[in-house]
C-alpha cells in the first residue's frame, strides 16, 4: 500500500472515530432543553415495561413514563430500543456514556436500571438514581385448584412453572434439597409461561410480579397475586431506576422532579395500571 494512501486511511479512520465519540458525548440539561428532544434508552424485549409494537413504535410503561417526564421537561420524547447486554454494566456502558460499538450514541437518560450500591460502585461513569418502582417476586395462582400457598411443600404434589434460570428458578430447584424439582415446568421465554398457566398446564406460576400481570393482562386473564417469603438468601424485592451520564447530573434532577410530579398525580399508577401492572412506589417515597 502506497505510504500517501496508507495516511489518508488512517485519518479518515481516525475522523469517524472521533465522530462516534462525539455522538455518543453526555448531555447536560440545558442542551437536552435547547434541542426540544430527550433520547431515552429502553430495552427492546422487557414487556409490560418496553417493547416493540405491531406497529413498529415502542410500547410499554417505560416508554410511556418516558413520554410522560419529557412533556415534564417542554421537550419531546425519542425512545430507542435496544437488546439487552450479558450484564447490566455492559448495557450501562453502551446506553450512557460510551455508546455501542455497532453505533448509535448513547442516550440522554437509560430507563430500568436496577438500584443498588454494589452497581452503581462499579459504575462510576454513570448516575444511577430516580427509582420509579419495586420489583417483586410472586406467584400467580389459580385459585380453584389451590387455595393459598402456606408452605412451598404444597407443589411437592402441585404443578409450578417458572423462567429458566432465574432467582425464582434457583429457589424452587433448590427448596427442602431439591424436594420440588419434579412438579417444576420450566420455560425460556416469558410469554410460554404465561401460556402454561392460561392453558392450565400448571396451576402456578413463579417470577417478576410485573411481568406476570402484564403477560397475563395481554392474555385476558386476572390471577390470584401471592408473595409468599422466600429464604433470606434470595432476593425477592428491588428498585429499578434511571442512569444518566455523570457529567449530567443536572438532567437527572430535573428528571427527578418531574418523577414526583407524575407519582404525586397518580398519572406514574395510572401508567402502570393500563398494562394491568400493579404500582408499589420505592420505599424511598
């Protein structure tokens, strides 16, 4: 390769490095304002809260929370769906502050970001906050074949479905030394659980509370909620959150008061209860 040819190369590599690097710059509150537009980062398959519509358009509570805090802020809303990465760090360094190395930018705030400490130390390069809901473990049941759930012994003779490879999944397979592995139907996408539990397959169904009652809302069918405890080695309550880049902390705080704003109003419930998602506020409120 000739040395001439070689350089031009380089520099114009070079060019559209730096370009994606200017793409993907944070952008504080006075920029987001003076553009008329927020760019929000959703996940693409994370039903109620974000996913794509038969009409192509995002859908979902998150993206209308985006919607909603934007006229908040006088701006319009641009929502972008994008997969989920192997990890939350991944997603976080790709959606807020360095951008994906297939292109794209980051976006101006990311949406269902989980709120804890631990997280958040790794992340230093991100602002994580603004919690907006707690997400629970549950079970859906179906109430005439059984009653109430005292004891997870029950689906030592009972059906139980549950997404492979979750904290619900870790708990049933482990319960009393693996006592329930038998009774135990598991499934990889979350609508084929749903279908199990319309279908009566299985009389119970074990996961995210919100994703089953919007599933089942979808489906027409309103279960009987129960949040049995689990052991205290699992986790069955977080917050999710917003993040934002950390060079924008004052579009988070606007965010956040906006945030107040729609809960105070009941319009964030109001959001939730059209996708049949019942609304428990952070304890931070």
């Amino acid at each position: 390769m000739r040395p001439g040819l070689r350089t031009s190369r380089w520099i114009a590599a070079a060019a559209l490095l730096v370009s994606a690097y200017t793409v993907a710059s944070a952008r504080p509150l006075d920029d987001v304002v003076a553009s008329g537009t927020l760019r929000v980062i959703c996940y693409l398959d994370n039903k109620p809260f974000s996913f794509e519509g038969d009409d192509g358009k995002p859908r979902g509570i998150d993206v209308e929370l985006a919607e909603a805090i934007a006229a908040e802020l006088g701006v319009k809303p641009e929502v972008v769906l994008r997969m989920q990465g192997e990890k939350a760090d991944d997603d976080l360094r790709g959606n807020v502050w360095r951008g994906p190395l297939t292109g794209g930018g980051v976006g101006d705030v990311m949406m269902h970001v989980p709120i804890d400490r631990e997280f958040a130390s790794r992340n230093t390069q991100a602002v994580i906050g603004n919690p907006y809901f707690e997400e629970r473990i549950a079970v859906a049941i179906d109430a005439p074949t059984i009653a109430e759930i005292k004891s997870f012994d029950i689906f030592k003779s009972e059906k139980i479905a549950v997404q492979l490879g979750t904290v619900a999944d870790y708990f049933l397979m482990t319960y009393d030394g693996g006592a329930l592995i038998e009774n135990v139907n598991h499934y990889v996408k979350p609508p084929d659980g749903a279908k199990l539990f319309v279908n009566k397959t299985t009389p119970a169904l074990m996961g995210v509370r919100s994703h089953i009652e919007g599933l089942l809302h979808e489906a027409g069918v309103k279960p009987v909620i129960v949040e049995p405890k689990l052991a205290p080695a699992f986790r069955s309550r977080w917050l999710v959150g917003m993040a934002v880049d950390e060079k924008s902390r004052d579009l988070r705080d606007a965010i956040g008061r906006a945030l107040e704003k729609l809960r105070t109003s009941g319009k964030l419930e109001e959001i939730f209860s059209r996708y049949g998602v019942t609304y428990f506020a952070p304890a931070t409120y």
